[in-house]
C-alpha cells in the first residue's frame, strides 16, 4: 500500500514538472517566436548595432513586408541584391499575408523591425504615425538621390503623406483604384466604355438588358472598397484636392455639403436603377471579384492588383479592362486618387542606418521597372517607361499613358488614408445607402454624424 | 490507511496548486489585464497608451451601436435555446424511446457537425445562402417561391435571423448526446409503471422524462447561453462581418472591430467587460429560474 502511495506521489511529481515546464515555456519571451527567416538562415537576432566607423553598414536588418496581391517575388529580388551589395548585413525578413498581425506584439513591446512596408489588414499609416511609431523623415528625404542624380523628393509620382508638414513614410507603391471591365465582353457586344457618370448610367442600362445582370459589384463586407473605388474620385471630380481632404479628415460641414450630396445622388441614381448586385450586401472583396470574373457583372472596382490577385480563376477569353472610376459630369476629366502603399522607418529602429541604406537602395527607377514586371502595377516614381516593356501587362502601359495624359486623367492626392474610425461608420451608412435602406439626404446626415463623432475622439 | 495531516496537505497541494497556477495565468490574469486596459485610450499596437479613467465607459453608454449588439446577441441567445432544445430534445427522445434499428447512424450524423469548425460551418452556411448559386435561393425557386428569395446575408433585415439556422444545426448534435445520456439513466421501470397506471406517450414525456432529465436540461440551457454570450463572435466574423451597416454586429464582433480594425483596444477591453458583467448577470437570472428541487421517484 505504502508503495502504492508512494507511486502516486511521483506521478504527481512528473505531473508538477511537466506543468512547470509548459509555464516556463509559455512565459518566455516571445520575441523570437514569430515567423521570422534570416537570409544566412539563423533566427537569433545577435548584435544589431552598427559600428559606424567607416560609414558602412553591417548588423541584423529587420524588414516587415506585407505579402498580398502583389505576391513576395519583388521583395526577394530586392533583399538579395541589397545582401549582395552590403555583405555585412544580415537581414531578417518578417514576411506574409498575416505578418501585420504576427509582429503586433513585437510594436507593442517597442521592439519593432527596422524597415517596415504598410499595406494590408491590420495595418494602418495614419495609426502608427499617431502612435509615433515612425521615424521623421523630412530631413533625412531631402538628400537622397536617384542614379540620375534626380532629387528622390522631386521624382515621386505623388508626394509622401504630409503630417503637419512632417514626412513619416515614403511611398513606394502606386495603386490606383479604378474600374475593371472585360474587355473582350464589351468588344463582343458592342457595349460602350464609359467615360463619364452618364455614359456609365447608359452603358450599365444596355448591359443589364442584354446580358440580364446586374452590372456593377463590389465588396458589401469591405464598403471601402466602392469607397475608395469610386467616391473618392467622384468627390474629387466635383470638389479637387480640398474637398477630398475635408471629407478625409472628417471636417465640419464637408459630408453635409452640396457638393457631396449631389455624389451620393448619383450613388442613389445607381441603387434606384438596380445597377448594383442585388446581392453585395453579403460579398466579400473575392466572392465580388469572382462574380465580375464569372459575367455575372461587368463592372468592379478595385485597384491595379486585381489581375494578379485573382490570377488562378480567370477564365479563358477574359480581358482586363480598366478606367478610372466613371463618376465625373461629362464634359470633365477623369479622376485618379492614388492609393500609396508606402515604406518607412520605426522610430525605435535598432539599425537604422542599414534601415536608411535599404530604403534608399530601393528607391531607384531600375527597380521601379522590375517592380512593374513582378507585380503588374506601378512603384511610386516617375520618368520610367514602361511602353517598352513586353514583360508588363497591356491594361498597366495603357492606364499608364491615361495617367500621365492630363486632358484624360486628373490626378488628385488626398492628404493621408482615412482613418478607420472614421471609414467604418461611413462605409455602414454607404452600405445602407447601396441596399436602398437610407436615401442620399439620409446619408449625408449620417455622415456628418460620424464626422462629428471622429473629431470629437482626436 | 492512516495519513499524516501533513500528508493530506501535501497531497491537496499537490492537486490544487498547479489547478490555480494555470487558472490564474489563463484566467485571472487576462480577466484583470482586460479591466485594466479598459481605462486607457490605447490603440493596441503600439507601447503609447494613456489614463482615461471612465472614458471608454461613457463611450459606452454613448454609443449608438452598442444597444443594438446587445439586441443581436440576445435574439440569438433566444432564438439558439429554443431551436436547440426542441430539436435536440426531440431527436433525443426519438433516437431513445422509438426503437430505430438506425439509431446509431443518426447519432453519428446528428452530432457531426459538432466535429467541424466553426469558421467551416459559416463558410458552408455562406455557399447556402449565396443569391445565386446557393441551395436556399435554388430550394425557393424549385418550388415556385421565388418571390421569397433574397440575398439573406446581404439584407438588414434578414442577415441576423439567417445566423440562426447555422448555429442551431451546429449546436444539436451535442445537446443531443447529452440529453440523450440523461434519458438512458433514466430507470426504465417508471416507464413500465406509467404505462401500467394509463399514462399516454405525452404524460410519459411531461410527468417522467423532462422532470428527471432536468439537470441535464439546465447544465445545457446554461451552456448554449454562455457559449452564444461569448462565441457567437465567430459565425458572425465569418459569414457577415457584423454587416450590413451593423445589422448582425453582436458584442463579441464589435468588440473585435473596435479592437482590431479600428484600433480602439482600450475601448474594446471596455466593451470586453461590458461582456462579462451581462454574461454573468443572465447567468445568475437564468440560475434563479431554473432552480428546482431535484426530482426522485
């Protein structure tokens, strides 16, 4: 009996260590337990300091990239040229769709990657540059220049983001947001391109009659999708660059004005027509873009990724078509607003002098063609031709040209992204407003309200 | 055996110790964690967070969209207790009372989705009620009801209540069991007895079954309202994503929106209390009007 028990209380020791291991291993620190890769294939941040001494770099290098439509091929391409030309640097690549989420706590902790790019779910510019998570690059900007001997802050295609005059981040990627259509569909029936909000009502009639669709989609999960898509061009068509920056940043009497609610009656004019999927409602951003694929629509809004995104599912005969969003009164100009997905420093950066040296090396026009050759859409730098590269697809050279043509396409920048305490009520109250819940009075009221609301928390 | 008092301490020690240690790292800890970010405006992804004290609580109260959540939530809490129970209640006594040969088989197909994931089930459910190619739409079309068909998860009106269909399936096969180990404890002899004295299926059913399979009844009522309270989060994530314009949003989504999206996580921490104040308050009111005396025949 006695050995019994004393068998008992050995097992119940084991138990008690096994225990205090998983405690052990649970609270330890988990700094290195991202997913992490080290270019020399060790994941042991070690000294991350440079010695500086002659001006060159060396040290771990931490870079985060988001990996999405763009796919990762680039950024591979570009860290081992960079690993190449700077031996002594060891990078560490925090990559993938999720990474966002993966290195929150490493922010969180202030122990952030030197170089981080922002794009994607769960990344937001405008709240790290709140939070000061980001380097101040005003100064530091000004000196870099291209191999032409071009000034880098004059050879963007747009400018950085500007917080009370300060630069943060450097845009790196241009993305537009336009409207897609297929093109061998449209040549087939003899259906019109729109080039402009009226065109658009008439060539949306005849496709809904003749092919028995509803012909325009997008996301009803996502609302900013035919927010960015499409409102912010047709604001910016009817108000420019100040309307666009009131309606951003949520300033008092912008949502109610006359300007905007005569936009969102054109959004109403659409509803009221049963232009739009009388199923969006439920879409996420891929179902919508699959339905656009699939012919059950003909129009989509979404930005230069499209193409590669759904690279797997398009169907044989499928050719991309795209224009700026339709929304502007004939007689006008398209309008572009640029999406920039851009690249910046952490305040905190452990090296931020190889951090500098990297941003610097990608910003050069060699790499802006091969950006375009990978990924289908344009690095944010001007000067490059891309006419002559058959390695580009056709819709890219295409609405390339349309940008740079000032009589077709005016290009407005907005100040920064939408803050997403301000983006999500708004996109609730355009949802209600697609469905034909709220009219366009409605909306403008609800969006002031939001507005109000978004200001009162800054 | 005669133990040492200092063994017996030793011995509970050994039992209670590791038990709390781990309780309290997965419990307490995050549960005061939780209480105390409530009171900073803090975005959750940085180390920058300040004191506001009540702040986030007058937000609360404030906001416009919270009531609603709380609505979505209970109507799901209703609506789930109810479609559950009846339905699980009835295969239950069905699958044990009327004697099929195929019992087994339908146990094992009642209770199979309770082996899938959550996130699975909304993504199947989402192909069933997708407007044009899924099965509810086709169903009403095929017999003539075409004048019925919407686009269920895309409609502000009928978003929420088509979250129901989901969960209920989801929920009966484990309900099922349980009642189902209930009634089989049940000594066949009161059956026998009832019979003997007259009593129909019915008067079986009310007088001897539901009374006797009481607890199991309750620990199940209690368990889909808790569960509904805290997990309803995930079949709404998946399927809407608390849209259209809020209409299917339940705290535990909002939550998550504020938190994550809209990077408010001192705010969603509040709306985190908030969940755990209304959880434990139905708790005790469904405690005080489920009690009854333990039934012995």
């Amino acid at each position: 009996m006695k050995q019994l028990q004393k068998g008992r209380v050995w097992l119940l020791l084991t138990l008690m260590l096994a225990l205090a291991l998983v405690i052990s291993a649970c609270s330890s620190d988990d700094a290195d337990s991202d997913s992490s890769s080290s270019s020399d294939g060790t994941d042991e941040p070690s000294d991350s300091t440079n010695d500086g001494t002659d001006g060159a770099i060396s040290g771990d290098l931490e870079i985060q990239y988001f990996v999405g439509g763009y796919g990762d091929s680039w950024w591979k391409e570009v860290i081992a040229d960079f690993k190449e030309a700077n031996p002594d640097v060891n990078i560490v690549e925090h990559a993938g769709p999720n990474i966002n989420e993966e290195m929150r706590s490493r922010w969180v902790s202030n122990d952030p990657p030197d170089v981080v790019y922002i794009d994607g779910a769960g990344s937001s510019e405008t709240q790290m540059v709140e939070d000061g998570q980001l380097m101040n690059l005003t100064e530091w900007v000004k000196e870099i220049e291209l191999e032409g001997g071009d000034k880098l802050i004059d050879s963007f295609i747009v400018a950085p983001a500007s917080y009370d005059g300060d630069i943060y981040s450097l845009p790196l990627v241009f993305d537009t947001w336009g409207t897609w259509y297929d093109r061998a569909l449209f040549d087939e029936k003899g259906y019109e391109v729109p080039t402009d909000f009226d065109s658009f009502m008439s060539s949306m009639e005849k496709i809904k009659e003749g092919e028995d669709i509803d012909p325009l989609v997008t996301s009803g999960q996502h609302p900013y999708y035919f927010m960015r898509g499409m409102l912010y061009p047709a604001f910016a068509a009817a108000g420019g660059e100040e309307l666009l920056a009131d309606l951003i940043s949520g300033a008092e009497g912008a949502w109610s004005s006359d300007v905007t609610l005569e936009t969102m009656k054109k959004v109403e004019e659409i509803q009221k027509a049963g232009f739009f999927d009388s199923g969006l409602g439920a879409l996420n951003h891929t179902q919508s873009q699959m339905n656009f694929l699939l012919h059950d629509n003909a129009f989509v809004p979404v930005g230069f990724w499209l193409p590669n995104e759904m690279a797997n599912d398009i169907p044989e005969g499928f050719d991309f078509g795209f224009i700026p969003s339709p929304m502007q009164d004939a007689g006008e100009p398209f309008a572009i607003v640029p999406d920039l997905r851009p690249l910046a420093i952490a305040e905190n950066a452990e090296n931020p002098e190889a951090a500098k040296a990297f941003v610097e090396f990608v910003f050069t026009r060699e790499y802006a063609m091969s950006f375009s050759e990978h990924t289908g859409a344009i690095m944010n730098i001007n000067g490059v031709d891309l006419t002559e590269n058959e390695n580009v697809p056709s819709y890219l050279t295409e609405a390339n040209a349309m940008i740079n043509d000032p009589e077709q396409v005016q290009i407005y920048e907005k100040p920064y992204p939408m803050s997403a305490d301000l983006e999500t009520p708004l996109g609730n109250a355009l949802m209600s407003l697609m469905l034909g819940n709220m009219t366009a009075e409605q909306f403008v009221e609800e969006a002031e309200k939001a507005a109000a609301e978004y200001r009162s928390g800054l | 055996m005669v133990q040492s008092k200092k063994q017996k301490y030793m011995f509970l020690a050994f039992c209670l110790v590791p038990t709390f240690i781990l309780f309290a790292i997965f419990t307490l800890y995050p549960l005061f964690s939780g209480l105390y970010y409530s009171f900073f405006d803090w975005s959750g992804s940085s180390s920058n967070k300040t004191f506001i004290g009540f702040g986030n609580y007058i937000k609360l109260f404030n906001d416009a969209i919270i009531p609603n959540t709380i609505i979505h939530d209970y109507f799901l809490v209703v609506t789930k207790v109810i479609g559950i129970m009846v339905l699980a209640m009835f295969f239950a006594v069905a699958l044990t009372q009327l004697k099929l040969k195929e019992a087994p088989f339908y146990r094992v197909i009642f209770f199979f989705p309770n082996i899938m994931s959550v996130v699975v089930i909304g993504i199947l459910w989402m192909f069933i009620y997708n407007p044009s190619i899924g099965l509810v739409n086709s169903g009403l079309e095929f017999i003539g009801l075409e004048s019925l068909a919407k686009p269920w998860l895309g409609d502000e009106k009928w978003a929420l209540p088509s979250l129901v269909l989901p969960s209920v399936w989801a929920g009966i096969g484990l309900f099922m069991l349980m009642l189902i180990g209930g009634i089989s404890n049940i000594d066949k002899s009161y059956y026998e007895a009832a019979e003997i004295d007259g009593a129909t299926q019915w008067q079986q059913y009310w007088k001897v079954t539901v009374p006797l399979l009481w607890p199991q009844i309750k620990i199940a009522i209690l368990y889909i309202v808790i569960t509904t309270l805290n997990g309803s989060f995930v079949i709404v994530q998946v399927m809407t994503g608390g849209g259209p314009n809020n209409a299917t949003h339940v705290m535990g989504s909002y939550l998550y929106q504020q938190a994550f999206v809209q990077f408010n996580f001192g705010y969603g921490a509040t709306i985190g209390v908030m969940i755990l104040v209304l959880s434990l308050l139905t708790v005790l009111i469904l405690q005080f009007f489920m009690r009854r005396e333990k039934v012995d025949y």
